[in-house]
C-alpha cells in the first residue's frame, strides 16, 4: 500500500460510507479484492484481509496482497490501537521485504466529543528509525456532516495546505456533491468533483470530473452494488477516454458472517 494511501483513500471514499459505524460483527468488512480490467477480462490485481481484536472496535490489522505468479503474496500491513471506544487512535504501516515487515510511517488519529474523525497525521518512518512529519488532514464538521477536508503536506519545515475539499448534501444528509480544490497563483482553483446519485438511501452511482484546460471534464464513473442486507458489496470503476467509458478497476468486499 502507498505511503499515502491512508489519505488518498479518504479523499476517494464517499462520505456516506466512509467510517461507517459497525455496529454488529456482521456488518464488518474481512475482506476486499481488486481487479484490474486488462482489455479483456477482469484480472486479480490485490487484496486486503481486515482482523478484529474487539466484537464492537474498528479493525486492528489490515493485511494488503498482491497477485504474483498465481500466489497471493504479502505486500504491506496497517496495524491500529484502539480507544476505549473502539475508535482507531494510531497506527503503523510496514512493507514486506527481504522476508520481514520493515516500517514505513506511523499514523495518529483525533476525534471530537461527537466522535467524528478530525484529525489525521502521517509521519514516515526513516532508516535510521526517526519518524518525520509527512502529511496531515484537519476535517470541519457542522450538524454532524463533514463539510469541509484539508489535507497538509510537511515542507520545508512548516505544514503547508496542498488540497481542500468541500462538501454539499441533500436535506437528509446524503452527501450530493464533493469538490477538490488546490493553490493556485491567483488563490484557490478548481481540480475534481464528484455528483453523487442515490437509489433511496443507497449511493449507486458517482461521477467524477476533472478540469482540462478549462472545463470539466468527465473522468471516473463509479457504480455501486449492495448485497440483500444492504452492505456494499461491488464497486465498478470505468474511465473516459474521450469517447467512452472503458472498464478500469473492480472491487469486492465480504463481511464477516453472523456470529
């Protein structure tokens, strides 16, 4: 897993389902596959095997593969310590090589009294064993959804805001639009956005656009597919080539079964 896939990922999760609460041991994801679309057919790519040390907690280990010679090989962990509600508080990424886990950042999580997620830092871990500041996200919560996500980059000395993304909703809460913005000489300007579409409450499909000399651009197309007790179970990633939508990336999720 990159160095910065703890950000990247919660930059790309929809919010509506990013953290969600799992309540019940049913509800908790244990696995998730990746295919990559080789003009053909679906090949397996990767996956990530998730272990619980709390019936109630939030996961304690994430352990990524890839595909290599028809094995699944181990390709990199995230282990986390739990408050005592069961909420991610720290973490360690490492990298499998030369036959041991070899550390590669450490993460701190913060939360408010509401139990929101406010705060994310990443140090990277060097080889001599000092940790150094890397990158950071502050988030804004107002009623209780996310508005606004600011993500920091360590540089030179200082934090320094390299990404902002703002957040609109429905009445209900469902979030409806999302867009990224980033520094420019003449301020903030445009980079992505994403239209989000819904089947009642269930998020089916969103749209993500990017800026091309200009003007928006259509990118990404995620689809979204739920099993009978309405988890996710799919999501379908196809891009534009500037004609159509071409199949890029598949991924699966299993949840634990029912104890």
């Amino acid at each position: 897993m990159p160095k910065s896939a703890l950000f990247l990922a919660l930059a790309l999760t929809p919010l509506g389902l990013a953290g969600r609460a799992a309540s019940a041991q049913a509800s908790r994801p244990v696995a998730e596959a990746t295919w990559f679309w080789d003009g053909e057919a679906w090949a397996p790519h990767s996956r990530t095997l998730w272990s619980y040390d709390r019936p109630d907690g939030e996961a304690t280990l994430a352990l990524a593969q890839v595909r290599d010679d028809e094995q699944w090989v181990d390709a990199s962990r995230e282990t986390w310590t739990l408050d005592g509600d069961g909420r991610q508080l720290q973490g360690v990424t490492a990298e499998w090589s030369d036959g041991a886990w070899v550390e590669q950042t450490d993460m701190a999580f913060a939360y408010d009294a509401a139990g929101h997620k406010v705060a994310a830092r990443r140090r990277a871990v060097e080889q001599n064993g000092a940790a150094v500041n890397a990158d950071s996200l502050a988030s804004t919560f107002v009623d209780g959804l996310e508005t606004e996500r600011r993500f920091f980059r360590w540089q030179d000395g200082a934090w320094s805001e390299v990404l902002r993304q703002t957040s609109a909703y429905h009445a209900d809460g469902r979030e409806r639009t999302r867009t990224h913005t980033a520094p420019a000489p003449d301020g903030w300007e445009d980079r992505r956005r994403w239209t989000f579409a819904y089947d009642g409450d269930r998020l089916t499909e969103s749209l993500v656009e990017q800026v091309e000399d200009g003007t928006w651009t259509p990118w990404l197309d995620q689809t979204y597919a739920y099993d009978a007790e309405g988890r996710l179970i799919e999501v379908v990633h196809e891009e534009w080539d500037g004609e159509r939508w071409v199949p890029m990336m598949r991924v699966e999720t299993r949840y634990a079964a029912a104890p």
